[in-house]
C-alpha cells in the first residue's frame, strides 16, 4: 500500500557498494556492532521501517541489488550454528580494531554501520561514504585487510574450542590474509603461504589448483556445512571449519588439485524414497478399492 516513489531509484548508499560484494550490515543485527539508535520516524507506520531498510540497502534490499551478505541472522531462524556463534563473537570483542580484524579474516568487503568506527581502525577501513536516514547516521566502510576469497595459508592455529578461536583471530600477530584458525587440536602449522590458481567455479562447487613450499589449509570464503564433501587429487578428504564459520580443507605440500562441492545424494535418495512410498501408497489404494468391490 505504500506509494512506489521512494523505491524507483537506488538508495543513495548503493553508490559506495559494488555488485558481488560481501557486505555485513551493523544495523540489522547490532549484536555484530553494538551502537544505540533511536529512529525518528514520522508516525507510527510500518511502512517508515521498510523504507529505511530500502535506504540503508538492508539484506532484504541489496541481494537484489546483487551484494551477498554475511553474519545476518535470518528471521526464519534458519541459520546455521556457526554463523550465530561468529555474530556473537563479534559483538563480545572489546575493540573496533578487533572486530575488523575477524570481519577481515571472514572475507568481508564492506561494513555498513549506523555509527562511525574508532579512531583504532583508521588503518585497516577506508570510508566510502555517509548518508542520514530518519535521523539515523549511516556509515559505509570498505575493510582494506580483506581477507581473499579463496587461500591457501601456512600459519595455522589450532582452536579447540570457540573462544580461543576469537582468542586466536584478534591476536597481534595473526594476520587476516596469511593466518587461519582452525577447529580441533592439533600441532600448530607454521609454514607460508601457497599459490592458488581457480580453475573452475560454481555456485555450490570449487576447483583449484594448489602449489606450496609447506602443508597449508585451503580456505574458501564459504560457510561450512556439512553436505560439502571434497577431494584432494581425487583422494577423499574432510572438510574443516576455519576461522569460526569458513570452510576449510587441509593441503599437503607440494602441487595438488583440490575440488570441493555440495554433495546433492542424500537429497536424490530422499526424492526417490518419497517417490516409492508415493507409488506403494498408489498400489495400496488401488487394490483397497478393489477389495471394496
């Protein structure tokens, strides 16, 4: 019921962000960046709300603007443990600085805030612009230590448990594009980085090409989940949770092919197993009417 006006242009934010970014976005969940805001609405509409989120390009907005993000609670409550786990991490760090310094190791390019970043982080954000909506300032910062998308690192850190994951990432000397924690106990890798060559990329699927001095992890910039099965030089391979959401798969030295994708069986199976009892039901009907006659 609301008019179309305010919806036929881009959001004036949209000019600080580029399409296929990774975007965290403060406002929507503030447990990721704590601030106090109080928006001044003009009534009590509903309508106010949603062209703010418009304003903003909150998640609902700017996935169809083509920006993925990262850290949102859904409001289905369909999140993945790890991804709730890592929010709340983030938002119990005493530290601007320190928040950058995983929200970098995560990947992320682009932190949009509703309140401006301490002076701590001048060195690892550059802000891309400002806007004000409903008396709420907006604040858009593209995070210069990003981690790639895709890397192999050689400085690995075991973590056997959440905190000293966080422990680990806000430590001084681990750096977000070279350094990587990952969950379990084992001997620490200190070893450097590796090359990575792409050779094919999907949706649900990885292929690369590896070549190191030293054994490394692999990271990709992707929330572990368990229907993810990988292979290295054909040779099956766990998958691994880095940097407390990441997906991870442990590389020998050397030169290798690594290939990782969304193992789609279990759903075949359960498609198929639906699609018997469907027929057996059919069967059972048919010959109950049968009976009946």
């Amino acid at each position: 019921t609301d008019s179309s006006a305010p919806y036929r242009e881009a959001p004036a934010a949209a000019a600080s962000l580029h399409a296929g970014e990774l975007v965290v976005h403060g406002g929507t969940d503030p447990s990721v960046l704590p601030a106090s805001i109080s928006p001044d609405y003009p009534d009590s509409s509903l309508l106010w709300v949603q062209r703010r989120a418009w304003a903003e390009v909150y998640p609902l907005i700017g996935v169809r603007l083509g920006y993925r993000y990262d850290l949102d609670r859904s409001p289905e409550g369909l999140d993945s443990f790890l991804t709730l786990v890592a929010s709340s991490a983030v938002s119990q760090l005493d530290s601007d600085a320190q928040r950058l310094q995983v929200l970098s190791a995560l990947g992320i390019d682009v932190l949009i805030a509703n309140r401006a970043l301490d002076s701590s982080v001048e060195a690892g954000a550059t802000l891309r612009g400002r806007d004000r909506n409903f008396g709420v300032g907006l604040w858009i910062y593209g995070l210069d230590q990003r981690a790639e998308e895709v890397r192999l690192v050689g400085d690995v850190r075991p973590a056997p448990l959440v905190n000293d994951a966080v422990t680990a990432m806000i430590a001084p000397d681990f750096s977000p594009r070279s350094s990587a924690v990952m969950a379990g106990d084992f001997e620490r890798l200190r070893g450097s980085s590796g090359r990575v060559e792409v050779l094919a990329r999907g949706p649900e699927s990885l292929r690369v090409r590896t070549r190191s001095a030293d054994e490394g992890v692999l990271v990709w910039q992707r929330s572990h989940l368990p229907l993810y099965r990988a292979t290295v030089d054909g040779q099956d391979v766990p998958t691994r949770v880095a940097n407390l959401t990441r997906l991870a798969v442990q590389v020998p030295p050397g030169e290798h092919e690594v290939r990782i994708w969304v193992d789609r069986r279990p759903t075949r199976l359960a498609f198929g197993l639906s699609l018997v009892g469907l027929l057996l039901f059919g069967g059972l009907a048919a010959r109950g009417r049968r009976l009946d006659l």
